[in-house]
C-alpha cells in the first residue's frame, strides 16, 4: 500500500493554483482588452452619429427659425403700410 501512495502523482494545491493562473489571467486580458477595444468603438460610433443627428435637427430648427422671421417681417411690413395709408 505504500508503494501504491508513492506511484499517486501528488498535485499540490500551490502547483494547480500557478497552472490555473497561468491559463486564466492571460485568457481573462484577452477578453477584457477585446471587450474594452469594442465598447471603445461602439462609443465612437454612437457618439459620432448622435452628433450628426443633432447637427441636422439644428439645421431644421434653424430653417423654421429664419421662416418664421420672414413671415414676422412680412406681417410688420403689412401692418406699417396700413398705418402708413390710415396716417394720409
């Protein structure tokens, strides 16, 4: 029975823990690093795209801005002949 124990490979904690280590710690970088560079660029993406939407939505608002200036001036300049001609 002794012989029996002695022929058993003994795996010591410490040995299985530093294999471990060595399998898992570059594994999780790899996929942490992939992870980061995705999310990275999916930022970049979102943020580039919310920034052109925003761009056209000022443009739209600008525009409805300047038409609704042109129809104030145009009603004033209405209101100003009718005071002009009341005036005569």
């Amino acid at each position: 029975m002794n012989i029996a124990k002695k022929l058993e490979p003994r795996i010591s904690l410490w040995s299985m823990t530093k294999y471990f280590l060595m399998v898992f710690v570059p594994l999780a970088t790899l996929i942490v690093g992939v992870t980061v560079v995705t999310r990275s660029y999916e930022i970049r993406r979102e943020t580039a795209v919310f920034e052109s939407k925003e761009s056209n939505n000022l443009d739209l608002l600008e525009s409805v801005i300047i038409d609704d200036y042109a129809e104030i001036i145009s009603d004033l300049m209405y209101l100003s002949e009718v005071n002009a001609l009341k005036g005569t």
